[in-house]
C-alpha cells in the first residue's frame, strides 16, 4: 500500500499518470508499447546544466548518471535484488564515476550513461528508458551522483525510495536496501548515520525492475530528521 501522508499533490498526481503509462516489454509482446515519436523528450527530465546546482528545498537529489537499462531476471525479493547488486555486469561498477556518454560493455551489448536532472522530487526511470526507445521491464537501473559538502557532515542518514526494490551506496558502501513490488514512497528506507566528507561524496544505486512504473528518490535527513540542502550537486565534466 502506498502512504499517503508522504505524499505531496504534485506526487500523487504523478502516480496516478504513471499507473497507465504504457510499457514498454524487454521481450515485447502483451505490456510493450510503441517507441516514442521521434524527438520526443521525457516530460519530468531535462538536460542539467553546468553549473553545480542545489537540492529541492525538501533535500532531494536531482541529478544523476543514468545507465540505459540492462537485462535483468524480473524478480525483486530480498535474495534476487541483493543477488542483482552484487552481480558484476560491467568493470568497476562500485567505483567507477563515469561522464556522460561514457559506455560499458555488457555481456556483448553496449550500454550509455547519461547525464539528467529531474524536474519532479523522484527520478522517472520508466521516463528515462521509454523516451530512449529502451526496455523497462525486467531490467536494472545504475544510477551515480556526486553531491559536494561545504564541511564534514557527521551523523546523517541517506533516506530512500523506490518501485520497486533497490540498494544504494555511498562513497563506496552499501548502506540500505528496500525489496519487493513496492510503491515509491518517500523515506521508505532510511540507512545508519553514517558521516559525508568535505568535498566530493558519491551516491549510487541500482533499482531492479519487473515491470510497470519505475522510479526512485534520495535525500540525506539530519540528526533532527530534518532535510540536508547544505550541499551542491555536479557531475563530472565531458571529457
């Protein structure tokens, strides 16, 4: 069940829209749909900019590199999206801080990342993927940021959300995970205190997707449960 009291108007709305999204199937057949009209673009992402930006005055990260989805299994228990999480599908994929259009090679298959921001609090994946021409079902989602810290900021916690499962990491540790065919909700999944260095700090996750809509979403809660908005965000410049 999705809670409501976490939910903004805007939010609701979103969910409402996304339930009869159409879907586009890694097989195809029944639950895919038509590629987009050429030039279409995804109406809740847009290209960031190059100057570092804020977060939204709740706290959530808005920018990210964006992996083009990769085949997945279609399952989302616990076991099958920490199995997904560890599995090695390209080079580096826990360390690795790529730049737009930077590609890797998966099982044969060249897969692009790509840089967005999002106009809403959550990241759209399913958005993300059909408005590429790309499968959303049965696939995962990479997704890696750097947020960057005027001080050291001990005793937050990373607060998640998504549909369905996912793990997150920071600066190279897995600090939490939701599992199962769930609603993004917000703060669904909130890690241990953990402490943001000065500087550059790296965010990444991985969502695990069977089917239907797909998105997620991140902030950092203070030791008050309050929002962080103390940090800048960027990604790394073209090469």
């Amino acid at each position: 069940m999705i809670s409501l009291r976490h939910l903004s108007v805007s939010a609701l709305t979103l969910l409402l829209v996304a339930g009869s999204a159409p879907q586009v199937s890694a097989a195809g057949g029944r639950g895919s749909a038509p590629l987009p009209p050429p030039g279409a673009t995804a109406p809740s992402l847009k290209s960031p900019g190059l100057a570092p930006a804020s977060p939204t005055a709740e706290g959530f990260i808005t920018r990210w590199l964006l992996l083009d989805p990769i085949p997945g299994n279609g399952q989302v228990t616990d076991s099958a999206t920490q199995a997904a999480a560890k599995k090695d599908y390209f080079p580096d994929q826990l360390t690795v801080l790529p730049h737009d259009g930077d590609k890797v090679s998966v099982g044969g298959t060249e897969y692009a990342w790509h840089a967005v921001e999002t106009k809403n609090y959550n990241v759209n994946l399913y958005h993300f993927g059909y408005y590429r021409g790309k499968p959303t079902s049965n696939v995962v989602f990479w997704g890696v940021t750097v947020i960057n810290c005027p001080q050291e900021m001990p005793g937050v916690r990373l607060a998640i959300g998504s549909n369905p499962g996912s793990v997150w990491w920071v600066n190279g540790a897995e600090v939490v995970g939701i599992y199962g065919d769930r609603q993004t909700v917000i703060d669904d999944g909130v890690s241990k205190k953990l402490t943001l260095k000065k500087g550059a700090n790296i965010v990444r996750f991985i969502v695990v997707n069977n089917g239907g809509m797909v998105d997620c979403c991140a902030r950092f809660l203070d030791a008050q449960d309050k929002p962080v908005t103390s940090f800048t965000m960027n990604l790394p410049a073209n090469h």
